[in-house]
C-alpha cells in the first residue's frame, strides 16, 4: 500500500486541469497535525492566469485550519523529476521550516528523489525576516 501522502497527490493529479501543457501535476501535503491537503495545477486560456499545484495544496491547507507544512510530495508527468518551481518554494517557504521534506515521485507514485526545503531554496527570505 501506497503511503497516504503519495496516493493524495497521485489522486489529485488526475484532477489537474492542464489542457494547455498536458503536464499534470499534484501536491499534497501534511499540516502540523498530520492532516493531508492536496492540490493540482489549474491552467488557463489566458495562459499567465493559470497556477501551480502547490499554491492549491498550500490553499486547501489554509482554509481547513492548518497552520504549517509538515512534509510534501509532488508528482509530475512519468518518471521525471518534478521539483516545485521558483515561485511555488517560496510560497512553501512561508508555511514550512528548511528541513522539511520534499518528496519526488513518478507519475505511479515510486520515490524519485527526497529534497529539504533548504536544499531547494537556500539562504531564503522569510517571515522571520519582518519580525
Ligand atoms: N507546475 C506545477 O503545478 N508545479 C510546479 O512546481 C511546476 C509546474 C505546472 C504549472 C503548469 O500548469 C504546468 O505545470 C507546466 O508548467
């Protein structure tokens, strides 16, 4: 069996809407309390309107009363490696420590490769930076 995480982003890609790219994209990750929010990508016809998977997970998290970002995992097309995007790691910048774990999986839901945050955004700005 899958490990819930993975099998909530697996499920929320194939509701990604993505009739512009075909590249299919879903997120989910565990809030402080262990809950799990999923997201997908949403494109658009206005192509710059459309967003990531990960700013709908981080959305869901939100409005269900989570606080922070605990653990993530992300899926792409197949079996390439599907790291979130330049905007998307600060986004999850804002609710998640550097050392929270980012996992990568194929399309099937197999481990590609695990990051921490701060490996995929070094020597970030935060919120701690405005206090
Ligand atoms: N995409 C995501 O959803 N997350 C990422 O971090 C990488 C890119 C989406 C945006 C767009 O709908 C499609 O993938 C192609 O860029």
């Amino acid at each position: 069996m899958k490990d819930a995480l993975i099998t909530a982003a697996m499920e929320a890609r194939v509701r990604a809407h993505a009739p512009y790219s075909k590249f299919y994209v879903g997120a989910a990750m565990r809030d402080e309390n262990g809950s799990i929010h999923s997201g997908c990508n949403i494109e658009n016809a206005a192509y710059p309107q459309g967003w990531c998977a990960e700013p709908s997970a981080i959305s869901h998290l939100i409005m269900a009363g989570g606080k922070s970002i605990t653990e993530i995992v992300v899926i792409g097309n197949g079996t390439d490696l599907c790291t979130p995007c330049g905007g998307c790691r600060q986004k999850i910048r804002e609710f998640a420590a550097g050392d929270i774990k980012i996992h990568c999986c194929t399309e099937d839901g197999d481990l590609i490769r695990t990051f921490t945050l701060n490996e995929l955004l070094p020597f970030s700005f935060g919120p701690e930076n405005l206090k």
